[in-house]
C-alpha cells in the first residue's frame, strides 16, 4: 500500500523555486502531502525507507521538500515569538520567605 501512496504524495510536493510563485490551491496540496509524508515516515520507518529509497527521483523531491519546510519554518520562528523581558512582580511580599523550604 505503502508502495503506492508514497509516490502519489511524493508528487504533489512542489519544488522549492515554484512554491513561492504558486497559488493558494498548490501551496495547501503541498503543505497537506508533506504532513502525510510526515506522519507516515515515522510510522512505518522501514517500509518507507524501501519505496523511498526505489527511485532516486522520490528521495531528491522529498529531500527538497523538507529542506525548504524547515528553512521556512526558520523565518517564521523569530517573528512570530518576540523576546519578552522578564518583569519585576507587581505586588510586593513585606516578609522574606527565602528561608523557608
């Protein structure tokens, strides 16, 4: 079965220069075969390695595909988490409670 999905999905990854000029549609079918590809690969470790490792084509592609998932997973990361400087507590204890263990 195996045998036959990973290829399917395999070849709806887009390669990394037309993904960006693609429209929405083909960004989704992309991001959603990976995901697959993605939950499959662990689940079925040897299998999967044996289908992928069949055709050199189906290793470059989803190589590709996975190195241009996490390089953009690395430019959304600093913008989307700012550094937030940790504050002084707002309400001030009148006992010292460091002794206490």
């Amino acid at each position: 079965m195996l045998g036959l999905l990973v290829p399917i999905l395999v070849s709806l990854l887009s390669d990394s220069t037309s993904l960006p000029k693609g429209n929405r549609i083909t960004k989704n079918l992309h991001e959603q075969a990976l995901q697959k590809l993605m939950k499959i690969g662990p689940k079925y470790p040897e299998p999967f390695r044996t289908v992928i490792g069949s055709s050199p084509d189906l290793k470059s592609r989803l190589e590709g595909a996975v190195r241009a998932n996490q390089a953009s997973a690395k430019q959304k990361q600093p913008a989307a988490q700012p550094k937030v400087a940790p504050t002084q507590p707002s309400i001030k204890l009148r006992m010292d409670f460091s002794n206490y263990k």
